[in-house]
C-alpha cells in the first residue's frame, strides 16, 4: 500500500510560473499581443552572440537617440489608446452580460408560472445577518 506523504510541499516560485502570471494577468486586461511582443525581443536579444547583441543595442541606442521624442509620443499615445480601448470593451461586455442575465431571469420566471425567483445576493445577505 502507497503510503502518503506527510510533509506538505509548496510550488516554489520559478520563472517560469511568473511568465505564466504575467501572461494569465495580461490576458484579462487585454495586453496579451504587447507580452507576448515583449518575450519575442527578449527571446531575440538572447538568442544572439555577446558581439551582435552589442552591436543591435548600440544601434538601438542610437535610433532612439535620434528619435526620442517620437518615441515617447507613440508610448503615450498607444498607452492611451490601449487604457481607452479595454475600458470600453469592459464597458460592453458588462453590458452584454446584464441583459443575458436579465433574459436568463425572465425565461426561468416564465417556466416557474411568473413566480418571482428570489436573488442569490439576498440569500447572501441574509445568511451574513443570520451569523
């Protein structure tokens, strides 16, 4: 017979469960393209000899030097536009979601003979105010 363990053990943190964080967290906020975008250049910069990657950084170096202020111009405005984007998004997607809900309600009160169906906050509620 397998005896079991009786030692608890932890996930120790690695990196490769922070990537999988990361990438979880970025999904829900809709900045999965931008991290994925991001891990591509760090798998590229890796990839390459310590000569070439100093020759790619100084050259990098130099456009941004020479392009600065377009630079930071296209951060902030894709920035914006991105913060902008997702909070509409949410925006419809809360709404969408309410009227399925309110749909859902109505379809099961007119199955229940116009019964009114009680709603799971009250019960929540209620149960608190018991304790």
């Amino acid at each position: 017979m397998a005896q079991i363990n009786s030692k608890r053990t932890f996930n120790r943190p690695n990196v490769w469960g922070m990537i999988q964080n990361v990438l979880i967290a970025s999904l829900n906020k809709g900045q999965f393209l931008l991290g994925i975008i991001g891990i591509c250049f760090i798998i590229m910069i890796f990839k390459l000899s310590q000569a070439d990657t100093k020759i790619f950084l100084d050259s990098l170096l130099e456009a941004a030097g020479n392009w600065k202020y377009a630079g930071w111009f296209l951060g902030i405005f894709s920035t914006g536009g991105w913060y902008f984007g997702t909070k509409r998004l949410r925006t419809l997607h809360t709404k969408e979601i309410n009227r399925i809900s309110e749909e859902k309600k109505i379809l099961q009160q007119s199955k229940m003979n116009n019964k009114k169906l009680s709603s799971s906050n009250n019960r929540n509620n209620n149960n608190n105010k018991r304790r």
